[in-house]
C-alpha cells in the first residue's frame, strides 16, 4: 500500500512544527533540531510494523518524514549531524521504493546510534 509522498511529508512536517510549537507559549525552547530528530527517532517502534497495520503505517511514516526533515536542518546548520541526516535519508528512501517499514528497520538502526 503506497502513500502518496507529498501528503506523507505534509502530515510529517505538521508533526514536526507541532512539537516545535509546543512550547512557544510558555517561551521554551523545546530543543534542536537534532535533538527533535532525535526524539522522533525514539518514537519509532521496534520492531517496525508491516504495510498493513493500516495507523501503525502511517504514524510512522509520518515520525520518519518529520525525523528526515528535521536531521536535515540540523546537518545544514551544522556538518556534525549530516550522518544521522544521511541515515534518515536511506530509511526514508527504503520505505518509498519498498513501501515497507521493516525494510527501513537497518538504516533507522543506524539512525539511532546518532542519537
């Protein structure tokens, strides 16, 4: 079951901005861009599940898309973090030609040790 890619990185940046906002409010930084990527991260199951656990999926396809973009900022901002950038990448390269989150399961590994 293929998600279309710009409504995954919608539904993933919203979740994203979400938590950045989260603290606007009170003032709070809620953290860096690596340490949300990073928060992410942690929020992905292990193991990953399957193409058809229908909301387990999409939840996390969207941490993923909201994890990739965010190690993005942080590697742009600075060179440090372009190896957790670069392994957010793979798995979320992995998961849009195999449509299957398990198949990401080494490179979100590899994220981890990142984090």
């Amino acid at each position: 079951m293929r998600r279309p890619r710009a409504a995954v990185a919608a539904v993933g940046l919203l979740l994203a901005l979400t938590a950045c906002q989260s603290g606007a409010g009170s003032g709070k930084v809620q953290g860096t861009d690596a340490e949300l990527a990073c928060a992410a991260v942690s929020r992905l199951p292990e193991p990953m599940p399957g193409t058809d656990d229908g909301k387990a999926f999409d939840i996390v396809v969207a941490r993923l898309v909201g994890a990739e973009e965010l190690a993005r900022a942080a590697a742009l901002a600075d060179a440090k973090f372009q190896p957790l950038a670069d392994a957010l990448r793979e798995a979320q390269q992995l998961l849009n030609v195999t449509s299957d989150p398990q198949q990401a399961e080494p490179a979100i590994k590899k994220a981890r040790t990142y984090c």
